[in-house]
C-alpha cells in the first residue's frame, strides 16, 4: 500500500472511531486531524469536504465490513431462521467492535445524516437493501425446502428482523446495557419459532 493509500485509510478509520463515539456533526474536522496526527492539507488533499469523508467511510469501510458480518452468514444457509437468529445474537452478544453504549453504526448514519444528505441516504440505503435482500432470498429457499411455512412473506420477516435490530441498538444505548438485547433474542427466537 503507498503511503498516501495508508494515510487516507487511517484517516478514514480514525474518523469513524470518532464519529461512532461522538456523532457524526459533533465531530469536526479539527478533531480528525488531531487524532490522525496529518496535517490539514493532507486531510484535505483526499477529502475536499468532512461529507465527502462521511461517504468514503460508508463506502469504503462500512459497506465492505458490513458485507461480512451481515451478508456472509446467508450465502451458505441450511436453516435461515437459525441463520436469522445466530447473526443477531452474534451482533448483540459478541461482536467487540460493536459497543452497547454507541449502538449500531449504520443506524446512527442513518438516523443523524438521511434527513439532511441524500447522498448518505443513497448510500446507507444499499447497505440496508443488501441485508434485507439477502434475508428474503435465504428465506425463500426455507420455504421451498419445508423449512419455513408456506404462508410467510419473507419481506416481512427481514423487515421485522432488521427494524428489531435497528432499535433494540437503539434500546441498548439509552440504557447502556445488553439486559435489553436478551429480552429481545428471546422474543425473537419464538417469533421465529412460529414462522417453521
């Protein structure tokens, strides 16, 4: 990797160490530099704007580890709701990089820049179509093996699934606990429990 390569990705990720503990607008541009030790010229010879990095953040770090974490786990799928319910408590229970207290990274984008930049909205919107895609699809291919009920939409099932995730992400940072995210896998798993 070149060393302006390097510089460019450790700015990218520095900032979206800061922006996930502070926000996205309480973050300013001074702060990244500071934490990244570059200078204000070398900031501003890979970002012409603070949005400009907002979206090589998304782009370029979160969309790629989003594929990963959430969209890996259903391209081999035996069982989706297994799958459904495994990823969740993984996101909920283990993931390290993903803090109670800070919430859910893509959830805060969304929440803090979609009303204001439609460029953020586009871009945080493929991470959420993505997911739910691929959520739908594993569960059509449970319906035609006989292991999920014939009558249930899979939109529906992702939608829920992904709204539930958003907001007990949500739950979790107002109370700054994971007690919360038990009671929502144990609901979770018999709403899935009901869909075989």
């Amino acid at each position: 990797m070149k060393k302006s390569e390097a510089t460019r990705l450790t700015i990218l990720q520095k900032a979206f160490e800061l922006i996930y503990i502070n926000g996205y607008q309480t973050t300013s541009v001074d702060e990244i530099i500071a934490t990244t030790q570059v200078t204000k010229g070398a900031f501003y010879y890979h970002f012409k704007t603070k949005d400009e990095m907002g979206l090589a953040i998304i782009n370029e770090l979160m969309i790629p580890s989003f594929k990963n974490t959430f969209i890996e786990p259903f391209q081999v799928v035996v069982n989706p709701l297994d799958t459904i319910y495994n990823l969740m408590y993984y996101l909920l229970m283990e993931n390290e990089n993903l803090k109670v207290e800070y919430g859910c990274p893509a959830s805060n984008f969304t929440q803090e820049m979609a009303p204001w930049n439609i460029d953020f909205t586009k871009a945080l919107n493929r991470l959420s179509n993505q997911w739910e895609k691929v959520m739908i699809e594993a569960i059509e291919i449970g319906k035609e093996n006989g292991i999920i009920k014939n009558k249930v939409i899979g939109k529906e099932v992702a939608i829920f699934v992904i709204s539930g995730y958003w907001g007990v992400r949500n739950l979790g940072k107002l109370e700054n606990s994971k007690e919360v995210y038990l009671v929502y896998l144990k609901g979770l798993k018999s709403y899935l429990d009901a869909l075989r």
